[in-house]
C-alpha cells in the first residue's frame, strides 16, 4: 500500500477526509482511490460478447464501443456486462420476502415523498439535466424480463389502488454457481453514445432524420429550426430522435440540441482544414471531438459544481489538468506522464487490473432523481415576462416539442437556467416520478422501483455497502444522520441499522456530521464511487490517453477541446442568451434573470 493509500485507510475512522485542512484532504481523496483501484475494481466477465470487424478502429470510435482497447476489442462495447465496485459474494442480490423488506413502497411514501420542494440554491436546472444526459452514455439495462414478475406489496392504508405495479425483473446473464450479472446494452466508453447512439443502425438514424439515407457530409440531422427531427418510429407522437430518447424530458432535449449543433459546426470547421475529406471522415471525427468536449465539461464544470468547495473543486479540476492546472498545462504541454502532475488526458491508459466496465454500484449511486423538480415556469430571455408553467408530466416525452410552439429555444434554455433543481436528501423525490403513467398506460411510482432495483441486482445496503468500500460503518440510525426526526422514521421503517437501503442511506447523511462534505451537492458514500469511477472513465479510455493528441484528433479537433467550455458552447448557438449567464462562474449556476 502507498503512503497515501496508508494516510486515508488510517484516518477514516478517525476524521472524515472532509474534517482536514486542504493539503491533508486532498492527499487523503487520492488515497481512497488507490486503494479503490486496488479493491474495488471487479471484473464479471466469463464469455466476453464478439466484436464486429471495424473500418479503421485506431482512429476512430466504433458506433457499438468496441475496439477502444485494441488488445480486448470487446472491452466496453454494447453488449458487455456490468462490473462491479463491491465482491462478488455480497452480490447474490435479494430473493423471495428478503427483497421485499420493507416493501419499497413504503420506503417511498414514509422516506422519499417530497414533502415541500426543497432546492439546491446555488445550482440551475440544467444541472439536473446534465446527468440525465450523461448517464444515458455510460448505461442501461434495456428491456426487463417480462417471465419472471414481482410485485411490490403494497403497506397498510395505502391509496395506490387495488395493488402495486407488477414490474418485470432486470434479465440477467447468469453462470452457473456465480452472482448473476447484467449486461449494458449502451456502450460504456464516454463516446457521446446518447448523442450517436450505440449500433450502427442507431447511429445511421440520427444522421438521417426524416430522410430516408444519412447525410452525405457528415452532419447530424436538424430540422430547418434548428431543432431535433421527431422520431418517426417511436410509439410516443413528437418524441425526438436522437441517440438515446428514452424518459425524455425539456432539459434533454436543450442538451441534445446544443450538442447536436455543436457537432454540426465542428464538421465545418473540420472542412475548413481538410476540404477533401469524406462525410465518414469528418462525423467520426467531430465525434471524437465532442464525445471528448463532453467529458471536459462535466469533470471540470459541472462536477465542481455539484462539489463546490476548494478541495472538491481541485480534486476533479485535477483529474483532467492534474497538480501544474489548465494554464500551464494548455501552455507548455505535458511535463510529465504523471495524472497527478498533469492529468489524465494525454497519461498512458491504465484499466488497473481489470477490464474496463461501467458497474452495478456506479449506476446506484446516480439515482438523483430528487434533483428534478415537479413544476417549471417559462420565462423570455429578452425581459423575463412569463409565458407559462408546467408540470414535470407536460414537459416530459412529447410534450417537451410542445414548448417550442410557444417559446424559443433561448427562452426554454433561460428559464431552465434561471431556475433550482431539487436536494438529494429524504422527502424530496418527484411527486410526478411516484405517480408515473408509462407510455403502455401502465402506472409505476420511481421511488420504489429504484429501491427493488438495487436490492434485486445485488447492490448491497448501506452499511454492508460502506463496509466493502473500506468506510467507517454506523452503528445506530444516530450515526447515519444528525436529524433526529430522520432516525425516528428510519428506526420505524427498517427497525435496524443494517436494513437501510443505499439510496436512503446517501440521502439520509446529507445531514450528517460525517455524511456530506460541505457545498456539495451528493453524500460521501456516493463520492466515494465518484473518486473511483470518474478517474477510471478517463484513465481507461484510448481516445483520453494515449490517443488524446492531434495526430488522432487533427489539430482543429485537438485545439477545439482545449480551449472551448460549456459557455462557449452555449454562446456560440445562443448568442442572445449571454447577458443571463455573463456573471455566473460556472454555467450549471443560476443565471441572472433579465429585467
């Protein structure tokens, strides 16, 4: 063990890392993920999925992921199951009466009904938008077993109904004698998949739109507004095309939009540069761009924004600039092959002993679904005059085209932006995610298919799930939050500590002496999978490593991702909206409102 992984294992259950001074602290984080790294990266794979042949895989991402790692072409690509963060004999998951105690129901309507909106005052709702957006890249379980139900028992006085949603169980990839494991039908890698979609065919749709062949020079397809095209094979009317559109919703489909443009323009200012080139060339090009701008912005701004306090802020500004920071390191190039000194874009990959692959455990802890807030109001971006409100169900799947009926797309990006999401802490979960109407007319509440689906896909519960991640362990529902109307509803639903689930766990510590580091917007459990996770997205992948340089990225690529930022990005397709966000240091901040 290194001296830092020594420093953070000795000093967790003295002084949560948050409690020391900067220096102390940071070295104690860096600690936590090597020892993570060396602990917690557990690979699942017994009979690796075959690739496709690939056109030219070196200097290209593949539309199904494969061929990031060229040793293992499988590695990541659609189809690949799921790692894990926690052993592999705590992951049998929960069967028969176990899984259904507490029903998650009641789980959902004594712990996570949204009592009163409670926000997160300095972060907008684009925020809340941007994780939707990027964890539709990394995963998803796709469609569930419909052969085996479960039904959720429904407590006592309930008035949900005659009973509870029968739901379909996640389809497992079972060998015998092992866990089961799921497999990711996204790709893993950070590619922008939920852009581009993760199979040829999908990819071929959104580059042709409402056509009927993809566009020959490269673009993605827009419609003459500028805006997504509509899905023309899904179910839902108005629903947009793009890469990923499922539980869709107006922050996506801002996301979507913007990036979809930005493709567009680096296309042509790839053209500029290589005037000779073929439509291939300049997409899978542009996409190495932007799926690489992505992963910028979301370690640099906007997880700093969710992690705002000086360690937070340098621990990830770190993770892409390292030690030296973006000046020098934009300035004189790497000094070092060191992800410490200078970061990892440009640092040699390095998968740490087992295969790259998103996890179980990752994907729990974005649950974030109480960052959503349940009522909208839509503004101009010229004055501020008001247009509108909406529920969360009238913004969400085709409703969200409705908007641009009646509002620009400028005006639904300021009113986003000049307005909170939701804390992730106990009794702020949607009302309209606990009363769901599925497009099949299907009726499900969230809150509790979130708590079955960790139990069922054998994430552990909170204790046991801190104890796998080396953290110090509570022993009393004191220990897990200070709130003492929060231990009383916890000793009612669950009776002892070791019962607890991991969402209501992270959620529960947010107030908690050890639970929440402060200004940031996410427990230190969930933190701990973030320290891990969102080093190894990076660190894993060819295009961030040895192929981040302009040889693979041509120049005007490479300098694209250097210098441009999420405002950039949102000045250079909405020019008019910059006097709103002029004064925010961080654009996932609340923008001025116009007056």
């Amino acid at each position: 063990m290194s001296i830092l992984g020594l420093l953070a294992r000795k000093t967790e259950d003295r002084r949560v890392w948050f409690r020391w001074n900067f220096v102390p602290a940071l070295a104690i984080i860096l600690g936590h993920r090597e020892n993570m790294r060396r602990d917690n990266l557990i690979d699942t794979e017994v009979a690796p999925p075959t690739p496709p042949a690939a056109d030219d895989p070196v200097n290209f991402r593949t539309a199904d992921g494969s061929y990031n790692d060229l040793g293992k072409p499988w590695m990541g690509m659609a189809g690949a199951r799921f790692g894990r963060n926690v052993a592999m004999d705590a992951t049998f998951g929960e069967t028969g009466e176990e899984l259904m105690t507490p029903s998650p129901r009641l789980v959902s309507n004594k712990l996570m009904k949204r009592r009163e909106f409670v926000p997160v005052p300095h972060l907008n709702v684009l925020a809340a938008a941007w994780i939707q957006f990027m964890v539709h890249d990394w995963l998803s379980h796709g469609k569930n077993d419909k052969t085996r139900p479960m039904e959720i028992p429904l407590p006592e006085g309930d008035d949900w109904g005659d009973k509870m949603e029968v739901l379909a169980t996640t389809r497992p990839d079972v060998q015998e004698g092992r866990p089961q494991a799921f497999v990711n039908v996204e790709t893993h890698w950070w590619d922008a998949s939920q852009i581009y979609g993760s199979s040829q065919a999908r990819l071929d749709r959104v580059r042709t739109g409402s056509g009927t062949s993809v566009l020959p020079d490269g673009t993605l397809a827009l419609d003459d507004k500028g805006l997504l095209p509509v899905d023309s094979q899904s179910g839902t009317k108005n629903l947009e095309l793009t890469g990923v559109n499922g539980n869709w919703w107006i922050g996506l489909s801002v996301l979507h939009t913007l990036f979809a443009r930005e493709h567009n323009v680096v296309v042509a200012r790839l053209k500029v540069d290589h005037p000779n080139a073929s439509g291939e060339w300049l997409f899978g090009k542009a996409r190495l761009v932007v799926s690489a701008l992505l992963a910028k912005i979301h370690t640099v701004e906007w997880t700093p924004a969710l992690m705002d306090s000086p360690v937070g802020r340098m621990a990830m500004r770190g993770n892409y600039w390292g030690l030296m920071g973006e000046r020098v390191t934009n300035a004189f190039g790497r000094a070092s092959d060191s992800e410490v000194i200078n970061g990892i874009p440009g640092s040699p990959a390095d998968h740490h002993g087992a295969p790259y692959a998103m996890t179980e455990e990752f994907a729990s802890v974005y649950r974030l679904h109480s960052l959503m807030p349940d009522a909208y109001t839509f503004r101009r971006c010229a004055n501020d005059a008001h247009v509108l409100d909406a529920d969360l169900k009238q913004v969400s799947f085709g409703g969200s085209r409705g908007l641009y009926e009646k509002l620009s797309f400028e005006d639904v990006c300021y009113s986003l932006c000049t307005e909170n999401p939701g804390a992730l802490v106990l009794h702020n979960y949607p009302d309209a995610l606990r009363d769901m109407t599925r497009e099949n007319g299907r009726r499900i509440d969230l809150a509790a298919v979130d708590i079955l689906r960790d139990r069922e896909r054998g994430v552990p519960r909170f204790c046991e799930f801190r104890r796998q991640l080396g953290m110090k362990v509570p022993a009393t529902f004191a220990e897990i939050t200070s709130n003492a109307t929060w231990q009383a509803e916890l000793q009612e639903v669950y009776g002892t500590v070791d019962k607890v689930d991991l969402l209501v766990g992270t959620l529960a510590e947010s107030q908690s002496e050890r639970g929440q580091p402060p200004r940031f917007g996410f427990s230190d459990t969930a933190f701990r999978i973030f320290i891990l996770m969102a080093s190894r997205r990076l660190k894993s992948d060819r295009f961030f490593t040895d192929d981040f340089r302009p040889e693979i990225y041509t120049d005007a690529g490479f300098r694209w991702v250097q210098e441009n930022t999420m405002e950039t990005v949102v000045k250079r397709h909405c020019p008019e909206l910059a006097p709103a966000f002029g004064n925010a240091r961080n654009m996932f901040f609340p923008w001025t409102r116009a007056s």
